[in-house]
C-alpha cells in the first residue's frame, strides 16, 4: 500500500498510538477492494484495524495463548472479557452451527472454544454485539501491569452529557451498548420485530437482524411510507423504534417530534443514536426514551480508545424498566477497562475545542462539494432534510463534520479517492481528517441492496478534524481535478 500524501503530523496533529488505534489506514481505492477480500498483499501489512473488524495484536496474542492452553483437537478460541458475553457468543454460534463449543475460564477472561467451522460465525458475534475485548486489557494481562483506577469516569461523562449517573451507562464500545439497549427492549416485548428508520450504520440493522425477532426497515423514512410506519407505531406493532440522527452515512434527519407522538401512542420506545454530529450539536434525549452514542467517536476524537454509552430519558415512562434492565447487566454502570476510562477521560477534555473546530471546517467543505461542477450530490445536515434537524440542533449547535458526496462521473470517483492527500480508513469522529469510501466498505458484499436504498456504491465519506481550514480545502480542491 503506498502511504499518504499528506499526513496529519505535519498540522501538529499525531496519529493515535498504533497498539491501540481503532482505525485503519487504506490509501488507495484498490487497496480497499483489496481489503474487502481478504487479499494477503493487503491483510499481512496491518498493523490495527477496527477492533470490532480486526483483532489488536494484543488481543490477537491473549487469544492465541487460550487457544494454545485450552483447544481440543480443530477448535479456535475467541476470548470475551465476561462470562455472560461468552454465553451469548455460544447460542449464536450453536444455533447456526450444529457442532458443540463449549466456555472455558483462562485467567480471568472467558474463553468460547469451537469448531474451525463456527469460527467465522463466532467472530460475527464479536464483530456484531461489540462485546470486545480492550486492547490495553490484553496488553495489561500479557505484561502483568495493573490496570489503576478508572477515574471516576461514569460520574465526569455524567457531567459531560447532563445527565443523571444513574442513567448513565457505559460499555467497551457503541455497538455493545447499542446491542445493551436492543436486548432490553427486545426482552420487554417477546415476539416482536424492531423498527429501524432510515438507513443506519451497517451493523445498527445486522444486530436488528441477527437478534431478538428481527426487524422491519425502512430506508428512507419521508413521505407515505413514513405515515404508514407511524401508523403501525401507533398501533403498537413494534418492540423498538431505532434511527439514527442524523443517519450514516446519508446524514438525513427525520422527523423525530412526530415519531416519538407516534410511539408513545403505541407504547413503543424509541431508541435515537446521536453519534454522527454529537451531543454537542443535537439534544435528541426529550424525544427518546434511550440515546445511544459512540464516544469512540467524537468524544474521543483521538481514534485510539473504543467506548459506548446508554442514556435513559428520566421523562420517559420506561425510564424505570429500562434502567433497571441495563443495570442488571452492567451493576457497576461502566464496562469500560480502568486504563480505557482514564484515555478516554483525558480525551474527552478537549471534546467542546475540538467539536467547534469540526463543524467549522464540516459546513466549509460541504458548501464548497455542494458547488463544485464535478459533484453529483452532498448528503450533510444543512443541507438535506435540514428542517427536521434544526427540530434537534442546539442553539449553539453546529452541523458537524460528518459529509458524503457523490461525483457527476462516478467512474472517477477512484481517481478522486486516491489522489485525495487526507488519511483514510474506517470511522470518524477523530480531530485528524479521514475518508472513506464507505459503501464499499460497509457494504461490499451487497452493493446492489444498498443501491437500492440510495447509497450509491461510489459514495466517499468525508470526516472533517481541527486542522487549518486552508490546507483541508487545497486537498481537496487538488483531489478534485481527477474528477
């Protein structure tokens, strides 16, 4: 893989430390089909990925050690940080799979031994539920450091989010606490689907698919279809009402006033996930039972600590239920390993900086896309669906950082991507630039679906960071000429 043009080091902005990062870089547009495709000129040169995606070395080496201490004969091993974690993993794994797995305990973590056969299907679990286990927890465990105190951290995020600490719950990563709050509610209603609105973030729909008992969804969540799923929710069809706002990666708002009038006729929760702009910039919880957020994201903004957070409305009329529920599993009200806590802790200090500098440089970039020549379509909160997300926005809310954009000639979209002199991998939300062409990687292996839901499959993903506004536009102005 060639290396980057540019590099964030030159603005004073150092990558993460790679033994933790959660993110990967992939110059090029054939590097990432490479990638796709498990290609070993790709996979033998990574040195991180995505620790839902990519085993940390660090947990790569703890799950290797398990393996070698506890397998039988043809058996791999995922570890899992707790016992209730792996029991879950077992019951996906055995109802896909009709060879036994059993649990073993190894030094304090839980170990799911199976079948060379479930072994994908295992690590789907991981990948799906987000119940990881922390790079620094592997790495404290190999070396026999102690992990310290946890600073405190449910009650300074508390203080953070202005919310109550009761109501506060954290997890190893936002799809875990995403996976927390859709076990709840689907718990609270046997039998019955989820609704999800909007095209979501690409495992938010696989865990409505793969648990609990399934899910309607409705990519685009506007006109007819939208009434006739207010409809239902009034009728009380549904366990959970799930959407994200704004959504990723087309960064549409809908209507959430009316969504929640709806639900709460039919006594249905509504679950919001406000990770794509942030807290900061959207107050979504008076129209949620539950908010759900990836502070791997902007929160951290460093891309080198995973974490998730529930917070349960106190309005709500499940507020009771609801935390009762998730303290049940999660009694401490924090999953997070004690070194995570303090790195994200120290990150989240320049969280409100490093958000007004985001949406400075968020709403220039998408203004300048949505007048190039060459630019096809921008998907960014100003400027679709923007009524339904001033509904939400703070007063001293922006935007965010978060843009798509498709070009007028899609055939150069690789060009485009290639020549562009930004870091580039999978997430958001860190004070460095990224981009990503992102249908492609969430959704390589279904493209023709996701176009149909009006996600073009040449669709890159803009995730703007603090660094001067002047050196973000030359790039991508330079980018732009492949276009």
């Amino acid at each position: 893989m060639q290396e980057p043009a540019w590099k964030v080091e030159d603005l004073g902005h150092p990558l993460p430390d790679s033994a933790h990062a959660c993110s990967v870089c992939l110059p090029t547009w054939e590097s990432v089909i490479d990638y796709e495709e498990s290609r070993d000129k790709v996979m033998r040169r990574l040195r991180a990925g995505y620790p839902r995606f990519i085993f940390n070395p660090h947990v790569a080496a703890l799950c290797q050690k398990a393996e070698s201490s506890i397998a039988r004969n043809g058996e791999r091993v995922v570890v899992f940080g707790m016992r209730a974690a792996a029991q879950r993993a077992q019951r996906f794994v055995e109802k896909r799979h009709s060879a036994a797995s059993r649990i073993a305990s190894f030094d304090g973590f839980q170990a799911l031994a199976v079948s060379e056969e479930a072994y994908q299907t295992a690590f789907n679990y991981w990948r799906f539920s987000g119940e990881v286990v922390s790079s620094r927890r592997a790495e404290d465990y190999l070396t026999g450091a102690e992990p310290g105190d946890d600073a405190d951290i449910v009650a300074y995020l508390a203080r953070k989010f202005v919310c109550p600490k009761s109501l506060l719950f954290l997890y190893e990563s936002g799809m875990a606490g995403f996976f927390s709050i859709h076990r709840v509610v689907t718990s609270l209603a046997p039998g019955k689907k989820t609704l999800q609105l909007d095209f979501p973030y690409v495992d938010a729909l696989k865990v409505q698919e793969n648990f609990g008992s399934g899910v309607v969804f409705l990519p685009e969540a506007r006109g007819e279809h939208f009434q006739e799923a207010l409809a239902r929710l009034r009728a009380g069809e549904f366990a959970a009402v799930f959407c994200e706002l704004p959504s990723n990666p087309l960064l549409k708002s809908l209507d959430l006033e009316k969504l929640a009038e709806a639900a709460r006729i039919g006594q249905v929760p509504v679950i919001v996930d406000d990770t794509v702009t942030s807290h900061h910039n959207v107050d979504v919880l008076p129209y949620a039972d539950a908010v759900t957020t990836s502070l791997t994201k902007w929160v951290s903004g460093r891309g080198d600590v995973a974490a998730g957070s529930v917070r349960v409305n106190p309005d709500s009329p499940y507020a009771a239920d609801l935390a009762s529920a998730l303290e049940d599993a999660n009694p401490s009200h924090s999953r997070l390993y004690a070194r995570d806590a303090r790195v994200l802790h120290d990150n989240a200090e320049g969280f409100i900086k490093r958000i007004k500098a985001v949406n400075r440089n968020g709403e220039m970039l998408a203004e300048y896309l949505n007048e190039h020549p060459a630019v096809e379509k921008v998907w960014y909160p100003k400027l679709v669906t923007r009524e339904s997300f001033d509904k939400v926005r703070r007063k001293t809310g922006g935007y965010g950082g978060l843009i798509s954009f498709s070009l007028k000639n899609s055939k150069r979209a690789s060009r485009v991507y290639d020549a562009l002199a930004w870091n580039k991998g999978p997430s958001l939300g860190t004070e460095f630039s990224l981009a990503c062409p992102y249908t492609l990687l969430a959704h390589y292996h279904e493209l023709d679906w996701a176009e149909g839901c009006g996600v073009p499959s040449e669709l890159i993903r803009l995730s703007a960071g603090v660094e001067e506004p002047e050196n973000l536009l030359s790039t991508l102005e330079s980018a732009l000429e492949q276009a």
